[in-house]
C-alpha cells in the first residue's frame, strides 16, 4: 500500500478531509477499491497516526487502515448517492430513505407491499431515482449501510416494518428509521474514499 502513496507532498498538502457535514467524507491514502465506513473514534485513530506518518522524516509509509467496514455491493451504489449530494442535506436525507425503500422490496416481506398497494409504492420509489438520479446495478441484497448494534440495531427497522398496518404507516416509519439512521451516520461514523472514487469501482 505504502507504494501507492505520494510521501513527497508537504503534510498541508495532504488535508485529506473532503466535507465534515452532514455526513463527514475523507479522501483515503490508498487508490484502488470500495469506499469504507468506520467510526469516528477508529477515524480520530488513524488520523494521528496518518498525521505522524507523512510529517516524521524517514517514516516510510502509513502502517495501518482503520478498522472499518468495506462497502460494496448495494453499499457502494447508497454511498454514491450520498456523496453526490453530499452539499444538499435534505437531498442525503432523501437518498437514504430511498435506500430504506428499497430495502422493503427486496429484504423484508412487509404484508402490505404483497397487495396492489405495491404498485403505488414502486411509483415512490420510481420517482425519487429519477429525480435524485441513484441507481443500485446488480445482485443487490442489502441498501442500508451496515451500522454497529450499540448506534442502530438493524432488527429494529425490519420489525417496524412488519408490524405498519397501512401504505401510510409504512411510509412514515421508512421516514423515521432512515432518518434516525443517518443521524447516527452523522454522529457516530467518517466515510474514506479511495482516489477516483466512485468512477473506478465495478461490480
């Protein structure tokens, strides 16, 4: 890895942070793969670490990534969206409720989406990739990004889920949980983006 990272820039060259809010993006030291997710405590970590690296004469690389999770997949394709809009929040917000969306077609057998309800939905969800132009391509199982059990449990959407009683239920709690989950993105997590991201990923 060490080889693919340019030590003969001056550290103030090296800002690696892309925006802080409302989601917080950092360009990563590495070039090639997916984006990755880790929390702000292994990203403040890492950032000494990387800080001590390409400031100290003779040190010769960065050592370490921090502890994370890769996203691929369906991840990937949410973390595009949220990085195309990453200056407009209501726009974030909007993209990762569609994620939520897309979830409840694919994840979660909710009884109201097997009745003619389902074509209403599909409408919603029609619309919002046209308008936010967000499009997940492939064998996609998961939209959702991956957070620890301590700041969301992902049980937790998947009953809510199961247990609305009407189209309008459903929605508002799609509403709800997608935004409780990008408040506890917001607080909690630091996205690392490799260099050329997202043009050089494939699936």
């Amino acid at each position: 890895m060490g080889k693919l990272i340019d030590f003969t820039r001056k550290p103030q060259d090296r800002e690696n942070l892309i925006s802080s809010h409302p989601l917080e993006f950092r360009r990563s030291d590495w070039q090639s793969g997916f984006a990755i997710l880790c929390t702000r405590r292994e990203s403040e970590r890492y950032e000494a670490h990387r800080l001590e690296a390409i400031r100290l004469p003779g040190h010769q690389h960065i050592q370490y990534v921090p502890n994370h999770i890769r996203l691929d997949g369906g991840y990937h394709f949410t973390t595009v969206g949220l990085y195309r809009h990453r200056e407009n929040e209501t726009k974030m917000r909007r993209v990762y409720r569609l994620a939520g969306l897309m979830e409840c077609v694919t994840g979660i057998c909710s009884p109201i989406l097997r009745t003619d309800l389902l074509r209403k939905f599909y409408n919603d969800i029609l619309r919002e990739r046209e308008e936010l132009q967000v499009v997940w391509r492939g064998n996609v199982e998961h939209f959702l990004l991956p957070l620890s059990a301590e700041h969301y449990n992902a049980n937790r959407f998947r009953q809510a889920v199961l247990e609305a009683v009407t189209l309008k239920d459903l929605f508002a709690i799609i509403e709800r949980e997608t935004q409780q989950q990008f408040q506890s993105i917001s607080s909690h997590y630091v996205f690392y983006l490799p260099e050329g991201f997202p043009s050089h990923c494939s699936l």
